[in-house]
C-alpha cells in the first residue's frame, strides 16, 4: 500500500498539487496549480485538468500581460461565440467558480494566472434549471456565484478546454 491508495478518486498530479499548497499561502499555492503555455495566452489548471485562456475574451495577450477591454455579451450571445471558438468553451459554474480565490478581492480571482480580470460578471453555460430565463454566473468581484438574466448585456467571457 503506498501513500496514494486511500485517494483513488484524486488524480495523483492533483494529490501532489494539494500536497505541497498545504501550508503554503495564497501565491506560493496558486504557482504550484498554475502552469502557462509557452506563449503565455494559456493556463494549465493541474488541481483541474483544464486549460483557460488567459485574457478575458475580447483583450490579448502581450507577453507579460492581457491588454485591452473585455468584450461584452448576453448568454445566448456567448454560447455563440464560444461555439466559434475552435477547441474551447464557455466553462460550466463548476469549472468557472473553481477559479474564485476567497484570499483575494476586487478580483477575487489569482492576478498572476490571470491579469487584469474585470471585477465583474462571468458567463457559464449552466442554465438556472429553475428560472429558464437566468444562467449561472460569477462575480469576480465579490468572488460570488450568481444567477444572472440570460438577457442581460455586459457580462464577460473566459473559455476553457
């Protein structure tokens, strides 16, 4: 038996990451879950086994940082979009709240894994299952999970694979 037994439902690259943020405090955990493509426009999530892109859509990466302005959308617009975007997709709240960090506020999202996140409103593709005229979202300001009118223009965008 070997210390990894009694975790058969943990990834063992997942147990290691959680291992070694034992401890440690909000950046110090956050480098060792976050990994970057060699070009710097992608997060590797190891504790998730997701890739983000690393701008909010509608700015761009440029080596050190994301620049311009977020693009706004409705949800139907977004699942348009996102369905354009080869390879990618508007992530579902599970996957988008995963990326909340209750260390930090005004974003409440990791600013070195993704720089210049806007303190507001992210779709998901979750549908409210109660409300059909909502969707699940997340308030990277607060760091909260929302439900949002699916009519409402001037909510965000990250995607993920």
């Amino acid at each position: 038996m070997n210390m990894f037994s009694g975790f058969s439902g943990l990834k063992r690259t997942s147990l290691i990451t959680l291992l070694a943020c034992l401890g440690a405090a909000g950046d110090a955990c956050a480098q060792a879950r976050f990994a970057y493509s060699l070009d710097g426009t992608e997060v590797v999530d190891s504790q998730y086994g997701l890739v983000w892109r690393r701008c909010s859509e509608g700015q761009t990466w440029t080596a050190s940082s994301c620049t311009g302005n977020p693009t706004i959308f409705t949800h139907e617009e977004a699942l348009i979009y996102a369905k354009k975007q080869i390879g990618w997709r508007l992530p579902n709240i599970k996957e988008l709240s995963s990326l909340v960090d209750a260390s930090r506020f005004n974003p409440a999202i990791d600013g070195n894994a993704f720089p210049l996140t806007a303190n507001a409103i992210y779709w998901s593709s979750t549908p409210d299952v109660r409300v059909p005229a909502l969707a699940w979202s997340v308030d990277f300001g607060m760091g909260s999970v929302v439900s949002t009118g699916r009519d409402t223009y001037g909510v965000l965008v990250r995607l993920v694979r």
